[in-house]
C-alpha cells in the first residue's frame, strides 16, 4: 500500500477527461482574509474526511473517541480528489479502505447537509496532484458541494506530508510544501476558482514538529522519526504511513483545530477501527498534547485564534 500512496491513477477506458485551464491563484493576502478566525464549534460535531490512506481508518476512529463525535468518510489510496469527483476515474483501493461501518459515499454525505465540518485532503506527491490532478479546481468542487448541502459546514484541507526517503529531504519538503504548495497553488488556487472558505490542519507541520522534538531528546520515549511510521508486512519500515503514535498524533492535530481546544488532558489510552486498543505512554502523550497545540495555534490558517 505504500507504494500506491503516490501513485497516477489509471483511467477505466480511452482518455481522461479534459482538465479545466487553470486560473491564476489569488494571492496570499486574499487566503488570509478567507482564512480568518471561526468562533468554536458548542459541543460534538459530525466530521467527514475525503481522502486517501494518509486519513484512513484509526486516525478518524481516534479522533471520534477524543472528541465524543459521529464521523464518516471515503477513502482510497493515493486517491486524488479528482478521483472522487469524477464517476468515470476508478479509485485504487476503494473496496479494501471503505470496508467498515463509518464508510458514506461522499456525493450522497454532502449533499446531505448531515455534517458540521468536511475534512478534505489531496495526494501526494503534491506537485504531480496540482500538474495532472487539478488540485485546485476539485477542491473547490468539493468545497462547493459540501456548502450547497450545508452552508453552515466548516471546511478544511488537511496538510499531509510526503515519503521519508523523498531525495529532497523529509523536513525540508515539509517545511517548503506548505507555504509553496499546499497554500500558494492549492488553496489559493482553490479561491480563485470560486470556493467558499477552507481552513487548515497542519498534519505535516506538526509531525515536523514531533520528528524535530523527537530527534533532539525533548520527547519522552521517542528519539527518531520511524517511531511515528508502520511497518509493511515484510516488516520494513514504512516510509509514508503513520504507526499507533503517529495516528494518535494526527487525531490530536484534528482535535485542536476542529474544536479549538488544547488537546491537553485527553485519554492516552484510545483504540484503533478495528477495536484494539492502543496506549501511549503517558508521559509522551502529555508531551504530544502540548506540541500540538502549541503549533496549531502558531500556524496561520486553521481558524483558530493564536
């Protein structure tokens, strides 16, 4: 499945479909303006994620038990947002990642004006998502859908991250990404082409972050950035997709910005989709708590007031 997370995806038969000509984006003054502070939700929202494995199934799992909320989602792997807009592209993975109870068709979940907030995402690698994807224009189709069915929705894009052995360096893609890509092309491309405002979640900038912490023994019990990551069933490590701490981490990330809380005092102790529970040390969780709400609130963009 690591594999698959970059991946083009194939088109069902002849030739894709045209891409729209892309519109030049707004500029960075304009997303902040978009971007502004929202007031905090008053109590449990119902959360959809569109997406891909970079989502999948614990992390929203995770995050509905830290936040006593109802969640949803469809999920691929290395799914463009394109793939889910367009009934004629096949989604790689479909079968296997929308297996369990909390799976909806996204068309039919946002048409339903059911949910509060709409977490959406785009694949990676990013720059090919915005060459031959249309990142911008799909995720202000999605944005607009998701508003047509309930004007009220908050919307986001959540920020991922790419493969630890990317030849140009994990940290410093991270670092680069957000300000040229995940902001510069897509969001603000995004605006251009007519969607309502979308917020961030900086799951990159916080498992930055984390691996910084992690790597300079200021995080209890973690001194490498493997440690966030899986392993693939040859028991590899796996270079893209979380781990138990790494979707813990993740959640926490969803749970600030979404609720505007400090994470701080949340249960170290939550369970994965399927049931199994998962412990984190105490000590590192409190720690995580800390580092997440730290850079939630430091990071431009989420809507919550620094």
């Amino acid at each position: 499945m690591a594999a698959l997370a970059g991946a083009f995806v194939i088109w069902r038969r002849g030739r894709a479909p045209a891409l729209p000509d892309p519109r030049p984006p707004v500029d960075a003054a304009a997303l902040a303006a978009a971007q502004a502070p929202l007031t905090p939700p008053d109590g449990p929202m119902r959360v959809y994620h569109l997406g891909h494995s970079l989502v999948g199934r614990d992390m929203p799992a995770m995050l509905a038990q830290l936040a006593g909320h109802d969640h949803a989602s469809q999920l691929g792997w290395g799914t463009p947002l394109r793939a889910h807009w367009e009934d004629r592209v096949p989604i790689t993975g479909f079968e296997t990642e929308n297996a369990h109870p909390h799976f909806r068709p996204a068309r039919a979940a946002l048409a339903s004006g059911a949910y509060d907030a709409v977490v959406l995402t785009e694949m990676v690698e990013l720059r090919d998502a915005i060459r031959w994807h249309a990142s911008p224009h799909y995720l202000a189709n999605w944005a607009q859908a998701a508003h047509q069915g309930n004007p009220r929705a908050r919307l986001y894009l959540y920020e991922t991250w790419h493969r630890l052995d990317d030849p140009a360096g994990w940290l410093a893609r991270v670092d680069a990404d957000l300000p040229a890509l995940w902001q510069g092309e897509v969001l603000q491309g995004a605006l251009a082409w007519g969607a309502p405002p979308i917020h961030l979640i900086p799951g990159g900038q916080v498992l930055a972050a984390a691996v910084r912490a992690a790597e300079s023994g200021a995080l209890p019990g973690l001194t490498d950035r493997a440690q966030f990551f899986g392993r693939n069933p040859d028991g590899a490590p796996d270079q893209i997709h979380l781990g138990d701490i790494g979707n813990y981490l993740i959640a926490l990330v969803h749970y600030a910005v979404l609720y505007h809380r400090s994470p701080e005092g949340l249960p170290a102790t939550v369970s994965r989709a399927d049931g199994t529970p998962v412990q984190i040390d105490p000590a590192t969780a409190d720690a995580l708590q800390r580092l997440v709400w730290q850079v939630v609130r430091a990071t431009p963009g989420t809507g919550v007031a620094a």
